[in-house]
C-alpha cells in the first residue's frame, strides 16, 4: 500500500507552523496570556499573527474581529520610518533587538511602547517572521514631558532674573548656571559646564569660594558674605553672595546661590571714602594756616590794642572814639578765634 504524501506547507501557514514548534511552556504561554505588557508575531511581510490579550487591552485591537491586519497600522505615523530601519536590520542580521521608544496607535489615542523585537525562525532555522514585545510607558513619557516643560519653566525664571545664579554639588562642581552668571564671569555655559572652577578662577578668589561654599553646605540657614570675583577680562567685580544648601530625595545636597553685583556700589563708597578723606585733610589743613596766621598777628595785634588804649585816655571827638573803639572790638575778636 502506497504512504499518503503529506501536503507541502504553504507560505501562509509556515508562520503557524513555527508557532507550534517554538511553542512556550504552558508556564509561559500563561506569563505571555496574563501579562500586561503586549506580545505580537508578524510574518516577513509585517501581517499580523497574533496579538496577546495585553495588546487587545492597551491598544483594543482583536485579529479575530478584523480590527486590524498589519504591524503598521498599529505604529504612528511619525515613527514608520523609525520602525522600518529597525526591522530591517532585525531581518538582515537575525539578532534581537531591544529598548527602542515607539509610538503605536490605540483605540483611546496614542501609547509610547518600549519595544523589543526578535527574529522568528522555523524548524529549519530559515527566518519567516517576527515577534515583538513592548512595555506601556505611556505614563513615564508623560512624566518625562511635564518635567521637560518644567525644567523649561525653570531655565526661563532664572534666566530672567538680573542677578547671577548657579546650583553646584557637594563637589563643587556646576549643575546649572543662569545668563547672568555667564556674564558676569564673561564666560559661555558649555564653558562653565565643561570644565572646573580652577580652570577658570583665580586660585585666591577660588579658596574664599570653596570656603564660603563649604559653611553654607553644613549650615541649616543661609550664608551671606562678600566676594571679589575677576571676570574671563580681568575686570574685577564685588559681589554680595547668598548661598543655601538644599537637600535632594537621594540624601545628596546641591548649593543654590545668587550674587548681587555690588561692584558700583562699592566704587561710590570709595570714592565718598577718598572724597571725605580730602574734605578732613583740607580742613586740616585750614586750621593750621589759621593757627599760624593768628600766632603771628597775635602780637601786633596786642599791640594796637594798647595803642587804642591810650588813644582813648586823649582828647578825642566822639567820631574819633568810635572809630578807636570799632579798631579795638576788631582787635579783641581776632584774638579769640
């Protein structure tokens, strides 16, 4: 009696086939039908099938409705060209590939999928498909934007104020700086950024910053003080420094200051300083020409008083004697200056 041939595998149904060789454990059939993360397998042409019942709840497809047939109907629009790249050199080298960030179409509007993607072989080993896994992180990039627009929030404020502001570590090495800290040193972000305060400040200048860093990290209050600061010019500025030390979640502190520039201010009050130091020299001055002038009329003077004495013990006119008297009262005050 002749054996019955076995009917040669069509093309569609090599995709099942494999299926059923690779087939899981009943341990993870039951892993991939109970997981909330979404399992799909693809043929070489991206049909569709088969979808987990995680993808059915993430994205609401169901092959068996008819609600959808190919792996690019899911994927949003803006990252088909992302995706392609993607399969082709999963296709080309046979390797997994993992952690790529994609957008994919639901039923409720779009999901973020961080997926995975696998060659799928038959019994053969010859490639006829693949498999693809993603983890709903819908919420994560959600997140990830509002502290994006946020820290964009954040640059805005800071970047507005007139006084200069940075945040360091407890390393004292720069987390963030604003415009008018960049220009008060005279330098770009990406250069206070990329290299160390030693590189940049002087070595003086450099030891009573540290220092003032360091107390205002050990301290429950903040720390105020004045600093001389040379710009990237050799200008020198005086700032009125307030530094406070903020603990993070991780237990790790940063340094938040702002500095006042004080540098006119300072300038006005030395020059005031010189200003009175030669108003008091002036009047030094003044008063020891007079002490002179009046040691040596004091003498002469003595004498025309005398002499109106006994001018007055003549026979005058009353004309005369008020004019002696008006020489004497002159005489008699010069000497009490």
């Amino acid at each position: 009696m002749e054996k019955s041939r076995s009917n040669p595998a069509q093309p569609g149904q090599k995709t099942e086939q494999a299926l059923l060789a690779n087939a899981p454990s009943d341990v993870y059939r039951t892993m991939v039908e109970n997981s909330r993360d979404i399992f799909y397998i693809a043929n070489l042409d991206g049909v569709l099938t088969y979808l987990s019942p995680g993808c059915t709840a993430v994205l609401g497809y169901d092959l068996a409705q008819g609600d959808i047939r190919h792996f690019t109907e899911m994927l949003h629009n803006d990252d088909h060209a992302r995706a392609e790249v993607i399969l082709a050199r999963l296709l080309a080298s046979s390797s997994s590939t993992h952690g790529h960030e994609l957008r994919f179409n639901s039923k409720q509007g779009t999901h973020w999928l961080l997926s995975n993607f696998a060659p799928l072989k038959d019994g053969e080993g010859t490639l006829i498909g693949w498999v693809g896994s993603g983890h709903d992180i819908t919420a994560y990039k959600a997140m990830e934007e509002q502290l994006r627009s946020a820290t964009e929030f954040f640059d805005s404020v800071i970047n507005a104020l007139p006084d200069p502001v940075f945040i360091k570590d407890e390393n004292h090495r720069m987390l963030s700086v604003n415009k008018a800290h960049c220009d008060l040193f005279g330098l770009t972000v990406e250069q206070i950024m990329e290299h160390d305060d030693d590189e940049m400040i002087p070595a003086d200048e450099l030891q009573s910053f540290w220092e003032s860093d360091n107390l205002a990290l050990a301290s429950a209050v903040p720390i105020e003080s004045e600093e001389k600061i040379t710009d990237q010019q050799g200008i020198q500025h005086f700032g009125s420094t307030k530094k406070v030390a903020h603990l993070l979640p991780n237990g790790k502190k940063v340094l938040i200051a702002t500095i006042r520039d004080i540098t006119d201010r300072k300038r006005a009050a030395e020059e005031l300083r010189e200003a009175k130091e030669a108003a008091e020299s002036a009047n030094q001055t003044k008063s020891a020409f007079l002490s002179t002038v009046t040691h040596e009329l004091r003498t002469p003077i003595n004498g025309v008083i005398g002499m109106t004495s006994l001018l007055l013990d003549t026979q005058l006119s009353d004309d005369q004697i008020d004019l002696v008297n008006a020489i004497r009262s002159a005489g008699d005050a010069l000497l009490t200056q």
